[in-house]
C-alpha cells in the first residue's frame, strides 16, 4: 500500500453517464495490492479547496500487454467541488491517489448465490468482486475471468432513478451475470430489461424464492437503500455486508470523520471508523442513528 498520497498520471477520463466519469489512473502499487472492496483516497494537485482528499472505490484493475496489473479505474459521479474538479482533468495531466484503504469484502464457499445491491454510484466495488467470485479467489481478480465449478451465481440488483444515471452496465453485462434493474421513474436503458421500482425489489424476490443459508449480499447505495435491505435481510435470515458511503476527512483513521454505530457480539456498540475497520461492515451489526 502506499503509504500517502502519491502523484501519478490521468490515463483516461471519460464521461460514462449523467455527471458521471471513469477515470483510469496509473498506479501499479495500488494495483497489485488491491482486494474488492477497497477504495482510495484521490486529490486534485495543487489545490486549496478542497484540500483533502476525497474518497473512491476502485472500480476496475487495468492491465498492461504482460497482464501485469499497472493501474485502477475508478468511476465517480459529480456531486460537489471535488469531482466537479477532477470532471474537468485530461489524459495526461498529474493526479494524486492514496490506497488502496479500508478492510474489502470476505465471501466463502457456502455462498451460493451472490447478490449484490446497489443503488445510486454504489455500484463501483461490485465488478472488482463479481470477477474475484467468479475466479472463486478472495483476493485477486485475474482477466480474463475463468469460471470453475464451483462458482455462485451472481446477480447484480441495481436500481438508479432514471436510465441516464446507470453507468458500468456493459462491463456487468461481460461478465455473464444476472442483472436485475430497477428505474424510479420506470425508464429503461437501450438493450436491458429494467422495471420500475428500488433495486430491492428483485431482492425480495430472490429471498422468496431461494434457500436463505446460500444467499448472500453485498449492499452499497444510498442509506435508506441499506436500511430497507438491512430489514429484508434480517426478515428472511440472509447474511450479508454493506459498503458505507460515509463522508471523510484524514483517511488515515485520526479525525473519527467517518464512523458508523456498529454491534459487537454481546449486542453492545462502538463507532467504528469507516476509513479503517471498513468501508465493509457485517450487514446485521450496523445501527442507523
Ligand atoms: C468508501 C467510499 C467509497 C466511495 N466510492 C465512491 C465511488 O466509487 N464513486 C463516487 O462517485 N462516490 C464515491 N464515494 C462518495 C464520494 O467520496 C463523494 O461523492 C465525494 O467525496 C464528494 O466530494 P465533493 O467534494 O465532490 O462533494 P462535497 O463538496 O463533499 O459534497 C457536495 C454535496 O454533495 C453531497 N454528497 C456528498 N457525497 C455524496 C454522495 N455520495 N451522493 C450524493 N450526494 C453526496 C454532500 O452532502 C454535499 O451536499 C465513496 C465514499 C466512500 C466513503
Ligand atoms: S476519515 Fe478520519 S478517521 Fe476516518
């Protein structure tokens, strides 16, 4: 892992969907050392405001001719001065990146059936993972993915408010996944089946459907998303974990910026900080305030 922010190279940046972009960054450290799940923290050089660094998923590994791992892509929706700053960054042009951070997720082998929820930009940590469940590995991701027996099945459930906002659904779609997709306002984006309504929607339905001690979820979006899922999750007995959005400040674990309320075994509860003993928590222990 890096050990700060190192100042790399813009590889690519590109609009992908509404205000949405992909930035492809060279960083073979961070590359090597990457596990689903992880993020980083990436800074504009040179600039005051905003000062700090501000917090990613790494959404892809990029490879050179030798299919050595040389760097990550990250995709990031424009919401606020930081990313309406690195909107408007070229190829070419310097980046800073620390990572990657945070704990990643864990699957084993009783999991049957992968479900991953996403709502909103929270799609970015599940292709890294759908790859690494496919190679049935917990650590790396490899290209291109092979599929072993056993394997789970994987379907992403992704629900966004309106066509436009999806971003990454060929890269799912690659893969040969199940994709489950949800509109608020029932647009439909070209060439994919998508229904009206929140992605745990589908969700439900799976829990109906299947054996609850195969299932399991991955949930990354907005909080009332999590909430509702939390709910469902604890209903139908589903184990899972949630990837939490939280806003941040150091990255480093100092500044307690980040915390969340989280259950222990006696079903007592401490702040656990994002940026360190997450961004990924037992879907069960997370308390909402
Ligand atoms: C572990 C982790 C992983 C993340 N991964 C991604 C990712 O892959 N892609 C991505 O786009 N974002 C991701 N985020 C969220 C991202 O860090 C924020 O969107 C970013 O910090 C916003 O910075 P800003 O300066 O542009 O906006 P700010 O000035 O910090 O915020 C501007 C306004 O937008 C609101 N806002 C902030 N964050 C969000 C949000 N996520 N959604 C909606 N409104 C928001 C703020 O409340 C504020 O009103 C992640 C966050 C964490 C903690
Ligand atoms: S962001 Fe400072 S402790 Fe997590």
């Amino acid at each position: 892992m890096a050990k700060s922010f190192i100042v790399t190279t813009i590889v690519e940046n590109e609009l992908v969907a509404q205000n949405t972009y992909r930035m492809r960054i060279a960083c073979p450290e961070i590359a090597r050392s990457f596990k689903p799940g992880q993020f980083c923290m990436i800074r504009k050089p040179g600039v005051n405001d905003p000062l700090l660094g501000r917090p990613f998923a790494i959404y892809d590994l990029y490879r050179n001719m030798f299919s050595d791992p040389v760097g990550v892509d990250v995709m990031y929706l424009v919401v606020g001065k930081a990313t309406a700053g690195f909107a408007e960054l070229l190829p070419g042009q310097p980046i800073e990146i620390w990572g990657p951070l945070g704990n990643g997720f864990s699957l084993d082998s009783s999991v049957k059936h992968l479900i991953m929820l996403a709502g909103g930009i929270g799609q970015t940590p599940f292709l890294t993972l759908a790859k690494d469940a496919l190679i049935n590995k917990d650590i790396k991701i490899s290209y291109p993915p092979v599929l072993p027996s056993p394997s789970p099945k994987i379907t992403l459930c992704y629900g966004a408010r309106s066509k436009d906002a999806f971003a990454g659904l060929d890269d799912f779609k690659k893969l040969g996944i199940n994709l489950a997709l949800t509109t608020v306002d029932g647009t439909a984006p070209d060439g994919f089946d998508c229904r009206q309504g929140f992605a745990t929607d589908p969700m439900k339905e799976i829990f109906e459907s299947e054996p609850a001690d195969g299932l399991f979820v991955c949930a990354c979006g907005p909080r009332p998303m999590l909430i509702a899922a939390q709910k469902l999750m604890n209903q139908y007995n589903v184990r899972g974990q949630m990837s939490l959005e939280t806003p941040m400040a150091c990255g480093l674990g100092i500044c307690f910026t980040c915390v969340a309320k989280i259950q222990d075994d006696s079903g007592a509860w401490d702040y656990k900080r994002t940026c360190k003993e997450g961004p990924v928590f037992d879907a069960k222990r997370i308390l909402w305030e």
